[in-house]
C-alpha cells in the first residue's frame, strides 16, 4: 500500500514538473479591442499559466503598474507615431524615461521592466520610408536616457523588428544580409545594439510564408519535418522558422556582429480568417514549436535555449486587417481569456487545458439576429456593410470559421457583432427594422456568436449598482 501511493505521489510529481513552463518563453498582450480584459486580470491569468514574461505595445500607465509585485517580466513600447518626439529632442526621451520607466521602478517590488521597444516594425516597406529618419536616433536617445537614469545596466532600449529587413541573394540562410534600402542603416544600429548589450528583436511568421506564397510547402511551416528540406552547405533546414532564424544570424555575422544577442519579440499562429488561420492548424503548429523550445536545441547556426515572445496572449477585435482578416485572431486566448486549445506550454507533450481569466464579467445573455419576418430586404446590404464597418465581421470570411452560415446566419453575425461592440445598446439592434433581440444562442458548430465583456465603465457602473444592492441587503436584514 506505501508502495502505491509512493508511485501515485511521485506520478503527479512527474506530470507537474512536466506542466512548468518551457524557458524562454514570454508572450505578447495588445490591447487593439473594443473591450479589453482589464489589466489586473490579465495579470493574473499569466500568472495562473506559469507565463512569467509580457510585452506591450504600449506603455500605459494603468496597465504597466498592474504588474507591480508580480514578479512578470515586462518589455514596454513606444509608437512608431511618436518616434519623432524622441529623435528630434532627448529632453523629451528623458521626460519619458522618468514617467514611463523610473516612476515604476522607485518603490520596493516595482515593475520588472526588461526592455523598451522603439517603435514596432518601423522598416516595413508598407511604410515607405516614414519612420527611417527617426527611429535609430530616438533609440539612441531612449537608451541615453536610460543611461543617465541609472536604469542602463538593466533595461535595454532595442527596435522591434520584422524578418523582412533582412533578406537571402540565394533563397539560403548563408545569403543572408540587410535589405539592401536599409542596409548602411540597419549595419549602424546592429553595431549600436552590440555596443549598448542590447538584442536584436525579431518577429518570424512561419504563417505568413504560407499566406503570401500558395506554393509554399504547408509542411515546412511546421516542425514535423519537411518533404523537400533546404539543404544549405551541410545543413539541413526541414522548417521556416530555422532558415529564417538563421538567414538573420547570417545577416548579423556579415554585418560585423555575429555574436549579437536575438530575441524573436513575436512568433505564433492564427486561429480564424484565413483557411490556413484554424483552431486545429494552431494547435499543430504550437504543439511542435514547445517542444523545440522544450528541447533547447535551438537552430543550426544558433544552438542552445531560444528567446522568444508568443504572439499573442488574446484576439483583438480593433486591429487593421490590411495584412488579412487573420490579424485580428492571433491569440491563444479568446477576447475574453478563454482558452481556445489544449496547449502544453511546457513542450513536453502533455496536451492540457490552459487556466481561463478569472474575474471576467459579461453583458447580459442576449443577441441581435436578423428578423425573418422583415419585408424591407433591399435595404440588407446597407445594413451589412455598416455594420462591419464598425465591428469584426472577419469570421465570415472565406475560409474562416463562420463561413458556412446561410445568408440569415450571415446577416445575423454581422447585426449582432455590432450589437456586441455598442455594449448592446438597444438602438444598436435596430438596422430599420432588420434585427430583433432574441435570448437563444444562434452559435453553430465552430461558429460562435459572442457575448462581449464588460467595458471598464460598465464595469465600473455594475460594481456600484452590485455594492448598493449589497448595502440595501444589509440594511434590510438589520432592520
């Protein structure tokens, strides 16, 4: 009897070892949605899925003092809009160092702030050049700055940037070097990086290779092998992530740097609006991708542990979808912190359900469908289009989860995602006469018709109404 509950005791032992997170791994939490969980909340959903590092976007006051004493890693951002401010005058880099970095540092428990990111893939080409003059010098600025502030040693300014600023002259890993419109410029601020200790932060789309190209081999987007492996010299790549992974360490060694730290500040796989953006192609993708992370065994040219940022923690609902409807279905939780996949976040193969947000409060169980009984039909297609054109109509798509919904399902998501999005003011379920308010969940299969989450400020006014009826109780009861 000892011997079996020793055995049952240690069993568990084993399967919650196996349950830690694998090292390395941080994520990504934007903020781009109509109703975004509450930062607090937030916080303690990593916390509750062992994720111990965060990058932002941004560097919003409330939300980077949430982290305060919770011992989570935390990279803050600056806008590519407001680069200029910083290159052009370091008095204000100093004024945002203070604000932004020092006020969260000075008491005892502070927040953890690892890095700050200048700008967000400011070299895109879809850019033309817009943020090319300012970005290296607000970087050098920020990191002066921080320098100053005493937070140099520490906290690390660096440039997120996307893999499209390098680029192979043999469709190889060893032809890799800087574009060649940013090539002086990008060889500059490497050797700046270098110099200060800072990484080079990198974001890789295994799934973009798969999007932007229809003759891409599906299976060199994933890490089970590849039919036709690039054979490079004497290395074999049988994934996308490696060759490019390794095209930037090419890059970085023909550039004078070839031991530069890299962190891949973004890497992950959609989950609708594309017929390549699924549940169950996500799930794929990030169950081989844990367990590389798992074996430490990094890439060819970079062996060893990875540092990498999933993208991202939730969907968010506000992004431009100019990339592709995908982009607003990058998380691995819901809008609303619910997971959507088993994920073994340790890479050690045991598939699990990852823990929900706790605390989330929803508006009330109700949806605005399309009105069978409506005459007016002609006005349909007015009403459709205004009501995605201000609410996340994405899952309609081709391919995408909704897709297969009839011309009332179609109308019916459409009314209701607006619905959603207005707080479900009743004047938002109206669409002359179109829609009506119905309780019966109209979701089907893979198609959910959403319920969205309490805003801050019906947050805030649900929480009054809660203490004042919980007072009248309690007054009642005493008397």
């Amino acid at each position: 009897m000892a011997w079996t509950k020793a055995l049952i005791w240690l069993s568990c032992l084993l399967v919650l070892l196996s349950m830690s997170l694998a090292e390395g791994i941080g994520i990504n939490w934007g903020t781009m949605a109509s109703h975004p969980l509450q930062p607090l909340v937030v916080v303690q959903l990593l916390k509750d899925n062992g994720i111990k590092k965060v990058k932002l976007f941004d560097s919003d006051h409330w939300t980077v003092s949430a982290f305060a004493n919770s011992n989570i890693e935390v990279t803050i951002a600056i806008p590519n809009d407001q680069l200029s401010r910083f290159s052009d005058d370091y008095g204000n880099a100093k004024d945002w160092v203070k604000e932004n970095v020092t006020s969260h540092l000075k008491n005892p428990g502070g927040v953890k702030i690892k890095y700050v990111g200048v700008g967000n893939e400011p070299f895109l080409k879809s850019y033309n050049g817009s943020f090319m003059k300012s970005t290296f010098p607000a970087l050098k600025n920020i990191q002066k700055a921080l320098d100053e502030a005493g937070h140099g040693d520490e906290i690390k300014a660096t440039i997120p940037l996307n893999a499209d600023v390098y680029e192979s002259s043999t469709d190889k890993p060893s032809g890799g070097s800087f574009r060649s419109d940013i090539k002086t410029l990008m060889t500059d601020i490497v050797h700046f990086l270098h110099n200060n200790k800072a990484p080079f932060l990198v974001n890789i789309y295994p799934f973009l290779s798969l999007y932007l190209n229809p003759n891409f081999p599906i299976n060199f987007a994933f890490f089970e092998g590849a039919d036709k492996p690039i054979q490079d010299n004497n290395i074999q790549y049988t994934n996308v992530f490696d060759a490019n992974y390794d095209t930037l360490v090419w890059s970085l060694k023909n550039a004078g740097v070839p031991d530069l730290k890299i962190v891949v500040g973004e890497v992950g796989w959609p989950t609708d609006g594309d017929k390549h953006g699924t549940i169950e192609l996500a799930q794929k993708w990030y169950s081989g991708f844990m367990k590389k992370m798992a074996s430490e065994k990094g890439t060819p040219l970079r062996p060893g542990p990875l540092d990498v940022y999933l993208f991202g923690l939730v969907d968010e609902n506000m992004k431009s979808i100019a990339p592709g409807s995908f982009e607003r279905h990058w998380g691995i939780f819901r809008y609303d912190g619910k997971p959507k996949f088993p994920l073994d976040l340790s890479g050690n193969g045991h598939e699990i359900e990852l823990v929900p947000a706790k605390g989330v409060l929803y508006l009330p169980s109700q949806w605005c469908v399309f009105d069978k009984s409506a005459t007016n039909l002609k006005d349909v297609p007015a009403n459709m289009n205004y009501a995605c054109s201000l609410a996340d109509c994405t899952p309609l798509g081709f391919g995408s989860s909704c897709n297969n919904l009839d011309n009332y399902g179609n109308m019916s998501y459409a009314f209701n995602m607006y619905y959603q999005m207005q707080d479900q003011d009743v004047e938002a379920c109206n669409f002359q006469g179109l829609a009506k308010l119905t309780k019966q969940n109209p979701s089907t299969g893979h198609c959910v018709f959403p319920i969205e989450i309490m805003s801050s400020g019906e947050r805030l006014k649900f929480l009054h109404v809660t203490s004042a009826l919980l007072l009248l109780l309690i007054v009642a009861i005493l008397m």
